[in-house]
C-alpha cells in the first residue's frame, strides 16, 4: 500500500507501523487506514497541547473554561476512531 500523500508526519510513522500488519487485498483498507492515521495524529496532537497548556485555561473575559483541546481529544479523536478496531 502507497502512503496517501495528505498524511502528516505523525501519521506517516503510524501507517508505516501498521500498514505492514494488514491486508492490502481487503476492500477499502488503505482508505480506513488512512482516516485512522488522521484520526491518531490529531488526537496526539490535542493531547501534546492539553500537557502543554492544561485541561483548564482563562477565557477572554478572565473566567476558567475547559480547553476546547480537551473535547478535541475526546470527541473527535481516538474516540472517535472505534471503527477502525481491526489496527
């Protein structure tokens, strides 16, 4: 299977780990895997930003608020990945 050239760099290195492991005849495999290598290295990413600026930061206004890269790595990252079970 042919890396996709719209993967990041962090999702290179996942599609090399696992593209190995799987069975490139299955139909749409390349495909799932592709979003799956999406999906991981954006929620590393909100996770990397959550260690660097915390679960919780000031609003504009000056009130406490949940970082929204908490509900990024929730919501739309790796949780969001249950699909793709089979990596």
């Amino acid at each position: 299977m042919n890396i996709p050239e719209h993967l990041d760099e962090q999702a290179v290195a996942k599609w090399a780990e696992l593209a190995p492991t799987l069975d490139a005849t299955q139909p749409g495999t390349a495909d799932a895997l592709a979003a799956y290598c999406v999906a991981y290295s954006r929620w590393t990413a909100a996770e990397a930003k959550v260690s660097e600026l915390g679960a919780v930061i000031k609003s504009a206004a000056g009130f406490a608020v949940q970082s929204p890269y908490v509900a990024h790595g929730r919501g739309r990252g790796m949780n969001g990945a249950t699909a793709y079970k089979r990596f």
